[in-house]
C-alpha cells in the first residue's frame, strides 16, 4: 500500500528563463498562469523543453529545478528502498522513536494486501501483541517495553514522509523501478507519470523505452 497526498509541483517558470539562457531567447517565452494560478506552457515553451528532454541529461538540466513536494505514507520496507535516493532529495518523517506508543495498533497501520490468508492470520496476532504491549508501556513506562515495541515492529508498518524531490529524481526513480516486482513502485511511477506536463516531456517512457 502506498499513498500520495498534498501533492504540489513549483518553479516551471524560473526553470524555463533558466533553459533559455543560453541562447538568450528569453523573448520567445509564451508561458502563462491560468486563472486558478496554474503554470501553462505556451507552445514555443513546451517544444524548447520537450527537445531538451530528448536531448538528454546533459541538455534537460531545466527539470532539476522543477520540484515536487508531496505526502507519502507507505511500509518501512517500501522505505527503505526510496532511501536510496538521497542526492537531490529531501524528506521529513512521522517519528517512530517518539510516537510509536501514542496511539492504539490497529491492522490498518499495516500493509497487508498481498498477504496469505496464513500470514495474515499471523499478522493479527502480532498487531494483538504490539497493542498488549504498548498498553503496559503506557502503564509502566518501562524502557524495556518500548524497546520491544520497536525490535518487534514488523517492515510493513505504515510511516508518512513530506518529501521534496525535482522532475529529474522523479524520472530517475521512474526508469530504475517502473518493472519492480513491489507493487507499490509501480503506483509510484503512475503518480510520477500524473504531475503536470510530465508525459509530454517525456512522451517515449509509453513505449518502455528509459529516458536517459
């Protein structure tokens, strides 16, 4: 289970002044704001920027300043593979240490989708055992007990990040995880896929095809 909220994209203008820089072609701008305040690109705009994209990374250097910030609430063990992207990208996180004992365990703060009807039978009890402990712990405060709620705490517990990342880490993450075996990365890439003017910049991935 994955999840996106709040989902925001910033800087399509200052980026495009930036593309047009070196060739200073900045009166052929035709971009505009829609009336709900939206980025619109005007058509010499959207063709500049579509045959720098093509061009390659060296050429698109634009899109790393196009960001995205966005909510994302997914399981530890999704987590720890989005880690791996740490250059360019920013990301503050629901504290586990801190809050892990605030409120009662529930199935639903679990990914549990793809499981066996066995492994979920197991998975109730484990959810049953987490919230017996973390009763005493609210009882007692022993130390103890909150070190066994976190050793225990399985990899598909749920934790909400505000990340920021630019159009260049999104399509990164997109050519290196769009046939990942995780679920969950490919409802990433299908979100990456629905930001504003992404397809038209890189129309190509359609076809499989990775935008180098």
């Amino acid at each position: 289970m994955i999840k996106f909220n709040n989902t925001a994209v910033m800087n399509f203008e200052n980026a495009m002044r930036g593309a047009r820089n070196p060739l200073n072609s900045w009166a052929r701008s035709d971009s505009s704001y829609d009336e709900n305040g939206n980025f619109v690109f005007g058509l010499n705009d959207l063709d500049l920027a579509k045959r720098l994209c093509q061009a390659g990374n060296d050429h698109r250097k634009f899109i790393r300043q196009i960001f995205i910030s966005v909510d994302i609430t997914a399981p530890i063990y999704w987590w720890k593979e989005y880690d791996t992207y740490k250059v360019g990208t920013v990301a503050n996180s629901t504290s586990t240490m801190h809050k892990i004992h605030s409120k009662p365990f529930e199935l639903a703060d679990f990914s549990t989708d793809h499981m066996t009807d066995e492994a979920l039978d197991t998975m109730k009890v484990m959810v049953e055992s987490l919230e017996e402990i973390r009763l005493k712990y609210m009882e007692t405060k022993d130390k103890a007990l909150w070190y066994s709620l976190i050793q225990l705490l399985p990899e598909s517990y749920h934790q909400m990040r505000t990340c920021t990342m630019s159009y260049e880490n999104a399509i990164a993450m997109y050519n290196a995880r769009h046939n990942h075996k995780l679920e969950e990365w490919h409802t990433f890439c299908d979100w990456v896929c629905e930001l504003p003017y992404f397809m038209e910049l890189f129309p190509f991935i359609k076809d499989g095809k990775q935008a180098e």
